[in-house]
C-alpha cells in the first residue's frame, strides 16, 4: 500500500491530522505504539486530570460548601478505587471514540514503534519484535512529549512519581510535595489537596504559573491557600529528593542559600515536558533535534528540514497544549492537500484547571511593557457578579487590556469561575480584532459569569464599568 500520509502518533496532533488528511481524499495510516489512540492527552494528560479534578471538586464542594447551600451530609468518604476506576472509564470511552472516527474515516492504523527507514518508507517494530514497512509520499512526525526528568533527582514511579504515577494513585497521600508551580503541578496538587492531603508546592520562580499574566498568579496563590490549605515556597531550587520507606525527603535551598528540607510521603516532579523523539530514526533522513527540549526544528508550514516530512505538536517549537497539537495537524492536513491554512499563535489560549479556573489568551501586561506598548487596563472582580454571588464563587477577576489608541482588545486574562469556557468569547472577539467598545456594547445574558468579561471591557475602554 502506498500511503499519501503516515501520521506518526496518535495523540491530539496526529489523530486530528488524521482525520483532517482522510476527509481532504488523502490516503492515510497512523502508527501508534501503544494499544489505545489518543496519547498523552486522552490516556495520561488532559482527560484523565481532568476526571480526577471533577471527582475532587464534588467531594470538596460536599465537604466544604454544601453547608452554605443548607445541604448536610453524613459520613462522608472518597473511595479512591472507584475514583481511579471511573477515571479510566473516561479514558476508555474517549480511545475508543478515536477507534470510531479512524474507521470511519478509513484510516489504516497500525500498533507499533514507527521508524525512518527513508523519507518515504516507514518501519513498524511491533510489541512481539516483528516488523512491516509501508511507503508513503509524506510524513506527519506527532510523537509528543514525556516529563523532563531532573538528573539529579531519580523518578522512582512509586513515591517520587511524575504526572502519570500521579494519576493512579492508589491511596490519598498524607503530605504531598509537588516540585513545579506549573499547570500540572497545580492541577495535580489541587485533586489531592480537596481530597485531604497536605500539599506543599516548591517552585524555583518568584511565582506560580509565571508565563501567564503577574495578577493571575498572585491570585490563584492567595485562593488555594486560603480554601485548600496549600502551601507555596517560591523561589526555593529543589537540590536532590530521596524516598525510603514510605517517607520522601525533597531538598531545597530558599532564596537566600540556606539549605531547607521537606518531609512527605509522595513528591509530584512536574518541572515540564521534553519532546519525544527516541527510536524514531531522525537520523536516517538527516533530521537533528535541538539542543534544548529536543524539539524539531520546523519552518511556518510545520515542515522540517527534509521534503515531505512535516512535524506537528509538542514535538515542535510553542506551547506543548493539545489545542494547539489539534490545530497545527489540521493545518498540515490543508497544507498538504494544497489549501492555504493559517494560525495566529497570539491566540492560542491557555488554562489552568484549578479551582478557580485561570485562563488567558494574547499578551500579558508584562509582555506589553516589555514591547513599550501604550495600553489601556480593565479589570471587574467576581465579587460584584450576581452569578458568582448565587454560585458561592466570588475569588478572581477579569482583566481586558486594550490597545490605548484604538481600542482593540490585546490580551484578556480570567481567574475565575468556569474561566476555561468563558476565554472561548474573548478568543473569537480577538480573531476579528474586536474593540473593548465592541465587547463592553455586545448583549451578555444575565445572570452569568461572562457578564464580568463584557464589564472589564468597559473598564478598559472609558472606566465605565456598570457594576463596579
Ligand atoms: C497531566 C497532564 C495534563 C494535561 N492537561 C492539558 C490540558 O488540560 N489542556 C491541554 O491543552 N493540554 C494538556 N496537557 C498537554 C497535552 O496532553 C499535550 O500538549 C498533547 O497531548 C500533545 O499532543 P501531541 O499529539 O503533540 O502528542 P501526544 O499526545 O504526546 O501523543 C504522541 C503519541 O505518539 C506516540 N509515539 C511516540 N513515538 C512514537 C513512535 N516512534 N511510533 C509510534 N508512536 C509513537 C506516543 O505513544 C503518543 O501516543 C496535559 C499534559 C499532562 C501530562
């Protein structure tokens, strides 16, 4: 069989790329290596996190805001088996919807390790050693990520685990330190803690998901101490961690040198992600990896240096998120069959899905200093939302920064509830380079919490916010 496209990987950017590839008449197979479809984000990432933040947040609404409502309960308990258990059910219904969607595409996929042989044909090494090669006219490399590791820091998987470990749990720790003030970190450390645990998070930066907008991370700190108890040690470097028994020692030494030790029963390394490149035989078609974070190197149409063989996802330069895997496959898909596809990266958005969520797309008010943009600022506060007073959910705000002479809306930063659906509006009113105006005049319906959005517009654009 001679393939138009050989999708390596079936993650976000490959099975999107896929199906993309299949509905534009491109002949199309996918190799995955392990036996369920999906990738990091359907099996160990996106999907299951967030099943295990559901289960949390019920449990910790039960525990701690039903008695507002006037609702009490007795007796209340986690099973953890049955939580991991309905996890995996989540992961099982999603790989098998890819399953679907590949036959009804009419995709060929094949389970094993793909290799170069040459830019045109692929070797496939099965889990019992066997081999089979197929030939194609493109490649599309979608191989993802896998956690960094520190090197000086051994992952043992059972007391100093990564995100995955941590996802299978099968007891709730009594202490757990997570090493990383990222998203993962964060979100991981947040099922836990709503769960009971004492959570200790140890981050070398001055603040917590420091990409993102200062105020978003100074916020979310103040609410996860406040509700869930969890502590912060920022600006501390993570020297060693040793596991003995059931007790994990992680070392640090705080901003100042002096040497600080931490004491629990799991520790969470979640410091990031490095691309995934191993056995894929790169250097058979004369591809070489970066330096750092191992990506491939790829120009604007995601392809790398060699003809016909295309890179897409968290393997490649940008932000390692699914959405972004999913809209450079469908790119390349278009690419291929000769559209002329396009991505704004400004405006791909990012969450964080504490509790409240955080979520934000375009720039940041340092990223606009940094640049010596004139902009305008305008922020509301869920305090003053009747939504969020009728929810319970008053932490966060949201902050619309604009353009000082135009108007146009520059960057939009949420902490708040239900944030992760909400920067959809503002990532629509940012492609058709909307005006703060423009949002502060569209008709919000009430109560909700995106009337917070269209009141921070109308901050930034004369300080005419209605309910502040
Ligand atoms: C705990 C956690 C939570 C996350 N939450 C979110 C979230 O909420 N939102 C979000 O946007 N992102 C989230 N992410 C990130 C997201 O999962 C990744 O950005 C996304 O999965 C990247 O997609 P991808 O297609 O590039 O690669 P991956 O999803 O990593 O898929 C790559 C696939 O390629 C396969 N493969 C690798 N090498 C070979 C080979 N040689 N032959 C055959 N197959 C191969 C792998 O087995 C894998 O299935 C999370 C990640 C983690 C770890």
């Amino acid at each position: 069989m001679q393939y138009d496209v050989i999708v390596i990987g079936s993650g976000p950017g490959g099975y999107v790329s896929a199906i993309r590839c299949a509905q534009l008449g491109l002949k199309t197979a996918v190799i995955e290596k392990y036996s369920t479809f999906g990738g990091t984000c359907l099996n160990v990432g996106c999907i299951p996190s967030k099943a295990l933040l559901d289960t949390s947040e019920h449990f910790h609404n039960a525990a701690h805001a039903f008695g507002d409502h006037g609702i009490s309960l007795k007796d209340l308990k986690i099973d953890v088996k049955k939580m991991i258990e309905r996890k995996n059910d989540v992961i099982a219904q999603n790989t098998a919807g890819i399953t679907y969607l590949f036959k009804k595409n009419k995709i060929d996929s094949f389970e094993g390790l793909g290799s170069f042989v040459d830019k045109n044909t692929i070797k496939i090494t099965k889990s019992d050693g066997s081999t089979e090669q197929i030939t194609t006219k493109n490649v599309i490399i979608a191989t993802g990520s896998k956690p960094t590791a520190l090197p000086f820091l051994p992952v043992d998987k059972k007391r100093i685990i990564t995100s995955t470990e941590a996802l299978n749990l099968t007891e709730i720790p009594k202490h757990l330190i997570v090493i990383g003030g990222g998203v993962i970190g964060l979100e991981l450390g947040s099922v836990y803690a709503r769960l009971g645990a004492k959570v200790s998070v140890i981050e070398y930066a001055k603040s917590i998901i420091s990409t993102m907008d200062g105020g978003l991370g100074k916020e979310l700190q103040r609410v996860l101490k406040k509700s869930l108890g969890m502590e912060f040690f920022l600006g501390h470097k993570v020297t060693g961690a040793t596991s003995e028994g059931k007790t994990v020692k992680v070392t640090a030494e705080d901003s100042k040198g002096q040497a600080v030790t931490f004491e629990g029963d799991y520790c969470i390394v979640s410091v990031g992600r490095v691309a995934y490149t191993k056995d894929l035989g790169l250097e058979n078609i004369g591809i070489t990896t970066e330096e750092r974070g191992n990506k491939i190197t790829v120009n604007d149409h995601m392809q790398t240096s060699v003809e016909g063989v295309y890179a897409i996802g968290d393997v490649v330069r940008g932000a390692m998120l699914a959405h972004k895997a999913e809209d450079e496959g469908t790119y390349v898909a278009e690419y291929i069959a000769g559209q002329k596809p396009h991505i704004d990266y400004n405006l791909i958005p990012g969450v964080v899905y504490t509790w409240p969520e955080v979520a934000s797309v375009g720039q940041t008010e340092e990223q606009l200093k940094e640049a010596g943009k004139k902009y305008k600022s305008g922020s509301f506060s869920f305090k003053a939302s009747g939504r969020a007073k009728a929810s319970g959910d008053t932490d966060g705000f949201v902050k619309v920064l604009a353009d000082a002479e135009t108007d146009e809306v520059l960057g939009v930063h949420i902490i708040g509830p239900r944030a992760a659906d909400m920067i959809a509006e503002a990532v629509v009113a940012m492609e058709y380079r909307a005006s703060a105006e423009d949002i502060g005049r569209i008709c919000h319906a009430h109560p909700t919490y995106t009337e917070a959005i269209k009141e921070a517009a109308l901050a930034a654009t004369a300080n005419r916010a209605i309910h502040a």
